[in-house]
C-alpha cells in the first residue's frame, strides 16, 4: 500500500440559488475579471444574466472570452492568455463544462509565462503559477470543477493532450443542478459514462490499496447507475441532478486513488478517438470501456471483476468467478448502451479502421499504456477491432 | 434537499514515513513552534524522538506543553494559550490523539485573545483567528485531524462543551497508520465505536438528502466493521490501521453531512457521562447507541433502519420492514459488545441511575435534544434506562 498526499483545497458551493455568494467569493481574488465560456447555452438558461448581474452588484470589472468549444482548442488558450494580459486580468470565472473550465485552467497558466501555453502540454514545461480560477459548473461529467487537470487539443498536430498542476485547482466552485437541467439526454447519457469510466480506471487496478476507497468507488458506480436514467426521463429532477454532479466532482478529484499507483488505459484511448474525430468523449469512453475489461479479464485480475461485478451490480456471489466476471461486464454494456442508449460500436459513429494504427500508437506513445494491464500497440489495435 | 458549502482545505500526508515533509511545512507558517502532546505515549513509541530531529532538521526552535489529558481539560488550554503568547508561538504542531489535538486547536484560538479561552465554549464567543495548527495524529477516532471542532471538560463546572470554527482546521495533518500499531486493543475498540458512532449519527437523519453520501457512509461503516477487529487480533496490521485511518477522517470531517440540518443525539447524551464520570467516549456512545435506535424506531422511521440493515448488515430484504430494523439493530449490538469486547452496560461501568435526571436535563439543555427524533429529558432518562 503506497502512501500519499490528499490535498483537495476547492471550497464548493453546492446547491440552488449559491451563486449569491459569487461576488463576495470574486472579490477575494481582485477586480477584473475575465468570464470565460461556450457557445451561448449559458445565455439560453438565464445563467449569464445571473452571473453578470452578481459580478456587477459586487463593483467587479468584467471581460469575456466566449466560444470555447467541446475538446477545447490551444487557440482558445492562447487567445484566452493574451486577453489577460491586455486586460491586466486577476481573477478567472469559467461557466460551462468541463471543456469551459479546461481550457480556462490553461489560460490561467498561459497569462503568467512569455512562451506558447501549448508548450506546458507538449513539452511538459511545468506550472509554477496561475491565475485564480473560480468556475460555475453547467454540465456533471468531467470533474474539472474540483481538480488540477485539463485538457486541450491542437488540431494542427491532431494531438490531444491532458495534464494537471496544482497552480490549476479551482479557488472556488459554485454546483448548482438546476444550472444541468437542461443537459440533453444524450449529453447526461455520456456524462454518465464519463464518470463510470474516471471511477473504473481508479478501480479496475491490482495495487492493494484502501478497502474503504473502494467500497466509496462502488458507492458512487451505483450512485451513477441509479440516478442517470432518471435524470434522462426527467430533465429537472433535482434529487437526480444533484446525486450525479456531486459524483461527478468526486469521481475525479484524486480523492479515490489514494496511494495507487495511476495509470489510465480508456481514457488514452479515447483521447485518440476524439483527437481525430471530435467525438463526444464519453461516447467513445462508453464504447472502449465494456471491450477493454473484456481484453483484460484473465485468472490474474478476476477477482476485481468479481468485486465490481458482486458490489455494484448484486451479482449472485455463488456463481464461478469468470461467470461473474462476465455477467459483470454484461451488466454494465447493459448500461450503458441500453440504459442510457449510446451507440455501441465504432461503424456507428464512422470510426475507420484505418485509422486503429495510428490512434494505437498514439494512445501508447508508440511504446507501452502502462495501466490495469500494460497494453502494446498490437492490443489496442485488438480492443479497437472488438469495438466495431 | 439542503445546500451546502463544502470547504475541507487540510493537507493530508497518508502512510509510513511522511514525518519527512514536517519541517518544510511548518516552516510555511513560521520559526517557533509549540509541541503539544499527552501522556508520554508518543515517547514509547518513538515518534516523539523523531518530530523534535525534523523539527531542529527544519532549523525551528520549539517549547512544549505536554500532560494534556484524556477528554481535555480548560485548563491545559489555558496554560497552552499563555504559553504561545509568552514565548511569541507562531505554529503549534499537536502530536496525539483528538484529545491532544482539540485542546491545540482551543490553545490555538486562546492564543490569539486577551480573555478566558473557556469564554469560546462557555459563551459562543465566535473564534476570527487562531494560531495555524499541524497534526500527527496517533489514534484513529475523533477525526479531529480533519474537522473544525473540539471538546473541552471543565471539571470546575462538570461541563464538556464541543464547537466548531473554520480558524481552528488544521493547514496539515500526517496520518501514518504504524504510529497506531501501539494503541491497545480496548482503545482500538472504542475508537471504533466512536466512528460508527459519528456515521451513524449523520446516517440516521428523515431529511433527504444526497443517496451518494449515503453509500459512502454504508461503506465507511463496512470498512470499520471488517477492519476494526483484525486491528485488535493484529495491532500491527497495516492493512486494518490505514483502513480505520483514513476512514476516522472522512467520518467526521463534514463532507458526509451534504446539506442536512445536523443534529447529533448520541453524542451530547455521552457527553454527559463523561463529564460526570470521565469514562472513555467511544465506549459511551458503544452503550448508548443500540438503545438510542430502539427507542427511535417506529413506522416513520423505520426505512432507515432497514437501509442500513440491507447496506451494511446484508440483512436479506425479503423480510418484514420491523423485522429488518430489529436484526440491524441486533447485529450492530453484536459488533460493539461481541466483536469489540466493548461493556454492553451502564451496570458494569458503575454508572447510577441517580445521575440520570441531571446527565439527561443537560444533555437537551433543559429543552429539547433535536436529532433524528426529537428527545425531550423524560425521552433521555428512558434511553438511559435501557443501558443499565
């Protein structure tokens, strides 16, 4: 059992009717303000209005990067930075989701150095300071609100790349599941999909760690599994809203990986996938996860499956091991494609196999994706081809 | 369903040997420091040797004020207060248990005002500053490493008062499981019942609220009832202490409350007991516990008690509702009087029922003890009854 340091410093704001603390919050960190955020859904539910109006009520000056897009681009960053400095900037509001709050972790970093941000990313130049980052969250998926990572894509180099630092952990986040009522079915199914997968590759893992983070990891799977069709049939269902974003922030945030020793497998994968066809990410998560854990079961790892398989979905601990196993990851294709109804393999959503070559040997580093198994480029290329 | 504000901003170094980073973070908050510490354990086990070598690694200068007693007393808080402002404290680091450290966190706040410390207990004085506090926690059970309360005794006015002020969190605590290996099977035990007491207390609540916190809560409670006696078989069982750790923390530090109207019943009653006849708090609220369940079962809220039979007990849910309650019941009784070995009654720790109508009208303040069921001072001295 590794050891670690939990250090999770974001104070949250969870519930309706927070974001009356937001100026008070602002103010702490300067004047000017720079709100960043997307393609004008925020606009559509009244929350930009509510936003600008508290910014305003607390005396605050406010400029606006907006635009920002699903898989948020380096130029975004770049135009973000640039802005801050112009504009002397002290302080970062992003609203939206995680793609907003992403990319506004970069600009961040990007406003105090001299050089490309796109350089943090691709040269691993490491964060020594950032500007402070307040986010209100709009979308429960990517856990971006209550951690120090974000990824961005460059489509020059059709390179996705995530990283984090602690410089990038939000000061403050304001959660409020009215603000994700109007997610759209398909976007709360992929949402869900996303968190499954950020608690999966914690869990899926044959380190010994903590028992007790692992029995919080099965909490939230059933938490997941519970409330994402309900807040699919009813959009503005606040028990159900309110269970996911909550998960969604914890699902992510370090706290479940204790001293593992980390290294995801989907989410490398999948990164190739939406690099190259912007893809939504928990699609591609939902189609790659089922298979991976299919590629991966053998008499070495079964017992994890049995776990998950006993503890998340009430499996008949009588069965025979594999038969457990199994029927787990049934369950959980179950879940994902008929449940929440995502697409269930790649010739639904164009994906080539000419292209499984080089998205494998990109998601490995053309080397080995260390993780629950280390997988070659030869298995991801496997993985790839059980998905068509 | 409530909001909340989610605000935890302790560092936690988790697991063997993070001593290592003592001197750099308390030379984040300054040159001289005030060891504070109880009885002499932490001599025997070496760890006092250890702190002082990375204290005088780190170039600090340190005093100590040691003697803090089991549930603490005003006046080691007093003597602690005077000390920093005489010897011009700037950091106190509290080595122990949540005895040691709640009394630091009131010398802390005492520190930092010219009147009688026992004034923030007595008379609510709100705390706006305290001195920043480290932890090394050496037994798992209060969670005061990781919340903002503590308890003091005045044995003066027989009264044990515990609050709660955000000055008073811990900036860092070490939680290293080997320096638990020492503490004895019957503090192990009441540790134990101590968390499942803080869970339970949160856990059983009418008010809806998160489902997601729920499962955390039912899994801390599994992670208590598999680990704590393996740790008392096997004192240096690194597997069980870690697990009964970090779960100590995330008992009581406040994220499981999410957004209910808290009111804790088990606890002020105990309370009473130990201040009348100093017995060890976990043990209390072991007796207390069972009989408080009982007495608040009924139609109304029954449900709870069936959830956590299923949850935590595997209690099989084809049975009757009262049925269920009844073995949760039976079975958590099993744990802390079978499992842990705890005293299943007033009798056997001479506890008279004299002291019952004075210990139960100031437990409810001479009103009402608001909690899961309101309980009014007849309520009490009844529950009382049943322990003996």
């Amino acid at each position: 059992m590794n050891s670690f340091v939990y250090n999770i410093p974001v104070k949250v704001y969870f519930g309706e009717n927070q974001l009356i603390h937001l100026g008070e919050e602002l103010s702490k960190y300067g004047k000017r303000v720079l709100l960043t955020y997307g393609g004008g859904t925020i606009k559509k539910i009244g929350l930009y209005d509510k936003v600008i109006e508290e910014i305003e009520k607390a005396g605050l000056e406010v400029y606006e990067l907006s635009g920002i897009e699903p898989n948020p681009r380096i130029n975004s960053v770049r135009e973000g930075a640039q802005l801050c400095k112009d504009k002397n900037i002290d302080v970062l509001l992003a609203v939206g989701g995680g793609s907003t709050i992403d990319a506004t972790k970069w600009i961040a970093a990007g406003a105090c150095v001299d050089f490309d941000p796109w350089d943090f990313l691709s040269k691993k130049v490491s964060v020594k300071k950032a500007l402070p980052i307040l986010t209100v969250l709009t979308l429960a998926a990517t856990g971006s609100e209550m951690d120090n990572g974000g990824v961005i894509s460059n489509p020059e180099t059709k390179d996705k790349i995530g990283l984090g630092a602690d410089p990038l952990l939000p000061k403050v986040s304001f959660l409020d599941p009215t603000y994700t009522y109007t997610v759209s079915q398909y976007q709360t199914a992929c949402g869900a999909a996303d968190m499954m997968s950020h608690i999966i590759e914690v869990y899926f893992n044959m380190d010994q760690d903590l028992y007790m983070l692992d029995t919080f990891m099965e909490g939230m799977m059933k938490t997941i599994i519970k409330y994402a069709p309900i807040a699919m049939k009813e959009p503005d269902n606040y028990e159900a809203r309110a269970n996911l974003m909550w998960t969604s922030s914890w699902a992510i945030n370090g706290f479940i990986n204790g001293g593992k020793q980390l290294a995801w497998s989907c989410h490398p994968m999948e990164h190739e996938l939406s690099a190259l066809y912007d893809i939504t990410h928990g699609l591609g998560l939902a189609i790659l996860t089922p298979r991976w854990l299919k590629y991966c079961l053998d008499e070495t790892t079964v017992s994890k499956y049995v776990q998950f398989g006993m503890n998340v979905f009430n499996i008949d601990s009588k069965l025979d091991d594999m038969e457990i196993a199994k029927q787990a990851i049934h369950k959980l294709s179950d879940f994902l494609f008929n449940t929440l109804g995502l697409d269930n393999n790649f010739t639904k959503i164009s994906i080539k196999e000419t292209d499984f070559e080089i998205m494998a040997k990109k998601s490995c580093g053309g080397g080995v994706l260390e993780g629950f198994k280390p997988l070659q480029q030869s298995d991801i290329e496997e993985i790839f081809k059980m998905c068509l």
